[in-house]
C-alpha cells in the first residue's frame, strides 16, 4: 500500500514537473513572439517596395535582386536552400516588358455643335499604360464590342454583324455572365486576357482600349499592336458623345446576355514606349527548415506568398498590400520558427513565387518540378494581399478542421482577434491565386487572410505603398503563423490522406 502512494505520489512530481517545463516552454515561445514588432515589420515591407526593386515586376531586374534579398535573410537565419543547384532559386522562363513611360491616351470627336473636342487623359486617374504593349503611335476610329467574345457554341459574338477592321476597339474584361452559373466551365476559356486580344487581333483590329484600369503583366504581348487600360471615366466619354449611356448599355448585354456592337464617334491615339525582353528569367525563392522527427520530417507543410507586383509604369507601383505583405508575413515567422526552442517534427517548406502577376506562373512551375512528392505533402497555405485590416480569416480553412483548428486555436489562445472561416471551393472560374493552383492539382488548400479592412485599398496602383498597411494586423498574422506552423507540423494524430 504504501509502495503505490510513493508511485502515485512520484508520478503526481513527474506529471507536475513536465507541466511546468511545459509552462516554460509556452512563455519562452510567447517571448519569442513579441520580437516581432511594428517596426521590423515596416522595415521590411519598406525595402520590398523600395526603388531598388522597381516594383518587383516578375523576370525584371528588380525582381531578381528583390529574390536575393529574400534568400539573404534565409540564409541569415539558417533557413535550408531547396532551390536549383543547392541556392534557394528555382527558376522558369518569364518574358516582361518594360514599360519607359506613361505613354498617351486621347479621344478626339465633333460635338452636336460642330465643334472639335480632344481630351488628353492623365495617368493613373484615367487610364494605365498597356504593359505588354507593342511600342509606337496609333490613331484610329473606335467600335465597342461588348466583352470581345466570339463564342458560336455558346450563342455568343461579340463581333456580329460588325467590320473592325483597321479601328481601335473598346471592350471589357471578365465575362457577361456570373461566376455561379451552372455551365460556367464552357465560359472560363474566354474570361483570359489572352484570348481576348487574340481574338481582337483576328478580327483586324490595330489596337484596344481595355475596361479595366489597372496594371496588368498578365496580358499576351504582340510587337505590331499598342493598347491601354481605361477606366470608366473614358469610357463614359466615348459612350456619352455618341449619345449612349455606358452603364445602362453594359448592363443591357449582362441582363439578356445579347451582344450590342457599335460605332462609336470620333477617334482616338495611344502612345506607348517599351521594350520587350522575351529570354528573360524570374524565379521561385524557397527555403526549408527541416523537420527533427526521423520519420515526420519527410511530410512538408507549405506555406507561400507571391513576390511578384507589377513593376514600373512610368511611376513605381511599390505592390505593398499586393503582395509585400503576405510576404513580410510569412518570412517574418521563419525567422522566429528558426529560432523557436521548440522544434518541428514536420518539414516547413516557404515558397516566394515568382511570375503570379503574369498568370500564376511560379505555382505553376513549382506544382510540375516539387521539391517533396504530393503524397507527402500536409496542405498548401496561400498568403495574399494580408496587411489591411482588423480581423483575420481562414479562407478554405473548415474544410480542414484537422489542419485549421491550429491556427484557430493559436488565435484562440495567443492572436484574439475575431477570425472568419469557410469552406474550400473548387475552382470553376479562371484561377486567380497561387492557392487555386495547388486546389486544382489535388493538393489539400486555404489562405491565411485578413478582414474588416481600415484603409484603402489601391490595388495595382502607384499609391499600393507601405502607407496602405496595417502593421498591428501583419504581426499577429506572423505570430498565429508560428504558432498555427508548430501546432501542424507538431501533431502526431494527424493523417495524411
């Protein structure tokens, strides 16, 4: 009898003794943590939208020194090189243009009064270069064709009944139709900015002013044909001097799904400067911390961010919110994971992408040339435009409460800022996330984001700068990283399926 109390007294001391040693872990953990400040960072998002790396434009020189810099800190912090050739740099073809200047866009028409009117249009209020433009001067007369669709199986032309040939066209991005539609599948072939000015070029057509105004890489590049982006400020002029209203007519073609090509009065010119570099090279930057497990470390969990923004226009487009802070976020826990008293037993792979601004190029590549067999991989975290904002959210997360519930549960415990949740969707419509690209090659997926936003948001802009963060947001975002990584990559109970 008294043989089993000293047991079950010695037992009670052990238990007692691991608890505390427990306690010590967590505080040594938390204190950890708390080194990430406001202040590193600010300085980081600062040196990613800086000068030096003239907006990070994918394949650019900008965005290669942009890559080094990120595998400096890596290396810094002991982070294990998994790019080419032991560096941390995976590279893939990406051609990019570089864009010297603004350019011009003007529209020249004769009033009901016979009188002759020309407004010159200012960049970025009113329309943003084309940045894979054709460099030179066109001058041409102007036909609007709807979304630029010419779709026979699916009822659908834009192009009907109308010549448009040797004129600039004036047409929309996206779809006339919602995303939520039963045969969406059969419209995502003709949502691609690719296919849009190919079809364009087939009908004739010298040139276009695109509905969507904003810096855009991802477009296809023809040295013969110059467009721009316009917003719809111009496009309500060209619409209002042929006594069209833009609005009630786009929303006319959405409604009934009925194509309404036309003339539209007077001309326009558009001016571009570039230059196109086609043999160039961008890459991914990935690093590992490897984990201590014998057998677990040969799972990975992958967390990743694009490091691409959109480069130069003229004016820097710094590419803060989009996406220097999902970036910040992530490199930011890497260096306190690879300082943490407490180890993983998982592997943690962190992915930079390159080339997402010009059609998830990066993601692509790495899905097709891994680093660690999809059958061993844990899930994909996807970090994107995450530094504005009050509240955090897993997007995709409830559809993997075994891997999300540690992100919750480091909110729960350490973050305690409201979070929002939902279920992983599969992709129907043009992908538009690196995320989206591992979902669609069967790999598990959600995205760390942010909600509940206090600032605005410029996106694709030149105001897309440090100014735009929240950075009280960003670093509870990189200590619910560490913890959500650890609670992951430390769980013995967790399957891979």
């Amino acid at each position: 009898m008294i043989g089993k109390k000293y047991v079950l007294v010695a037992v009670l001391l052990i238990s007692s003794f691991l608890s505390f040693c427990q306690d010590i872990e967590k505080q040594k953990q938390i204190r950890l943590t708390q080194t990430i400040t406001e202040k590193e960072i600010i300085e980081y998002a600062t040196i990613l939208t800086s000068k030096e790396f003239d907006g990070r434009l994918s394949g650019s020189p900008g965005y290669m020194k942009s890559a080094q810099w990120i595998a400096s800190k890596f290396e810094k912090w002991g982070v294990k090189p998994m790019g080419d050739n032991g560096s941390y740099l995976q590279y893939f073809d990406n051609a990019y243009t570089k864009v010297f200047d603004s350019g011009n866009v003007s529209y020249q028409f004769i009033d009901e009064n016979e009188k002759n009117i020309e407004k010159n249009y200012r960049f970025p209020e009113e329309y943003f270069p084309g940045q894979n433009s054709g460099s030179g001067n066109i001058e041409g007369e102007l036909v609007y064709v709807g979304f630029g669709i010419s779709a026979p199986e699916l009822g659908y032309d834009d192009y009907a009944g109308i010549d448009v040939r040797g004129k600039i066209l004036v047409f929309e991005s996206g779809l006339p139709v919602k995303g939520n539609i039963p045969d969406i599948e059969r419209w995502v072939p003709y949502d691609y900015h690719q296919y849009k000015f190919k079809n364009a070029i087939a009908h004739g057509a010298i040139g276009w002013l695109y509905i969507s105004k904003l810096a855009n890489p991802n477009t296809p590049y023809n040295k013969d044909f110059v467009y721009a982006h316009i917003g719809d400020e111009v496009a309500n002029d060209m619409f209002n001097a042929s006594g069209k209203n833009y609005k009630e007519i786009r929303e006319e073609i959405v409604k009934n799904l009925i194509p309404n090509p036309f003339v539209l009065r007077g001309k326009a010119r558009i001016n571009a400067n570039t230059q196109r570099f086609e043999d160039s090279k961008s890459c991914n930057v990935i690093g590992l911390i490897e984990g201590i497990d014998p057998i677990l470390k040969n799972e990975v969990i992958i967390i990743g961010a694009h490091l691409d923004a959109v480069g130069n226009l003229g004016k820097l487009l710094p590419g803060a919110l989009d996406n220097a802070s999902g970036v910040v976020d992530i490199i930011t826990a890497a260096r306190i994971l690879a300082q943490s008293p407490v180890k993983p037993k998982r592997s943690i792979l962190f992915i930079m992408f390159g080339g997402e601004e010009c059609g998830l190029l990066g993601s692509t590549f790495y899905v097709n040339n891994p680093k660690f067999p999809k059958e061993k991989v844990v899930c994909m975290i996807n970090l994107d435009m995450v530094g504005n904002g009050t509240g955090l959210a897993l997007w995709g997360g409830e559809s993997f409460p075994e891997i999300s519930r540690h992100f919750t549960d480091a909110n729960t415990n350490y973050i305690k800022r409201t979070m929002k949740t939902s279920e992983a969707r599969p992709v129907k419509t043009r992908p538009r996330t690196d995320g989206a690209v591992f979902t669609m090659n069967g790999f598990k997926s959600f995205a760390i984001g942010t909600t509940d936003g206090v600032k605005t948001v410029y996106y694709h802009h030149p105001l897309d700068n440090v100014d735009a963060l929240t950075p009280d947001i960003m670093v509870d975002v990189a200590r619910m990283i560490y913890f959500g990584l650890l609670g992951v990559a430390n769980d013995e109970t967790l399957q891979i399926k």
